[in-house]
C-alpha cells in the first residue's frame, strides 16, 4: 500500500504532466482521461481528484492509459526517478536521440523570425538553466 509520500509525490508529477495541457481540475481530467482509457470503467471527477490531491493512486490499468496519454514510462510516472536517475535533463552538450516531436519543434522554431527565435531561446535558458550550471 503506498504511503503518504508516495501518494503526494505522484501528484506532483501528475500535475506538473498536465499543467502544460491546462489542466487543473478532476472534472477535466477525468473527461479527457475517460475519452482514451480502453478499459471497462470510466473514472468519476472524484476520483480524479484523489488522484490530483494524492490520496490515491490510479490502478495499473489507468496507470498505463495516463503514461500512454502523458508520453511517460509507467514506472516513473507512478514511483518516480529511480534513487540514481539524473533529476535534470540531458544536457545540450550530450548527445541523445530526437523524437519525432522533438524535430518536429525545431522544424517549427527554425521557420521563426531571428527575433522570435531569440525569444524561444531566452525561455530555454530560463527554464532548462545554463549549460555550467552542475
């Protein structure tokens, strides 16, 4: 049975999930939850709310809709990183492998202005940091 904390700390990274999807309340998360979860109940706004309050934690079957939805591992999404998983991101420096979306995004801030481009460039540092920042 999770514990407090765990059940807090799974908010968390749900609402930080759906923060950029502008959603806030169980009413809308549990709508758009229902319109992809395969599964033979529906969730209620209440439960939802649990969800996004931490008192509880979604089923395994929900589990897997939400990180389907949400594009995360099922794992990380209902435990979090593990004990030695780096909690930033990748540095710039390193190299990784692009997603689909992720090339699709820089095909789209190319197109911008040198101005605009800038400005995409400003909020990254703001929110991703610098690279000498360790």
């Amino acid at each position: 049975m999770p514990t407090v904390k765990e059940k807090s700390a799974f908010a968390k990274r749900l609402k930080d999930l759906l923060e950029p999807l502008k959603i806030r309340g169980g009413t809308k998360l549990a709508e758009q939850f229902n319109l992809r979860h395969r599964g033979a109940h529906p969730v209620s706004p209440q439960t939802a709310h649990k969800w996004l309050k931490g008192t509880t934690i979604p089923t395994s079957d929900k589990l897997q809709t939400l990180a389907e939805w949400l594009k995360v591992e099922v794992h990380w999404l209902h435990y979090g990183p593990s004990p030695g998983a780096r909690q930033r991101p990748v540095p710039r420096s390193q190299q990784y492998q692009p997603s689909p979306e992720t090339i699709e995004l820089a095909s789209k801030i190319e197109a911008l202005t040198p101005k605009d481009r800038n400005l995409v460039e400003e909020m990254i540092v703001r929110f991703y940091g610098e690279d000498d920042e360790e």
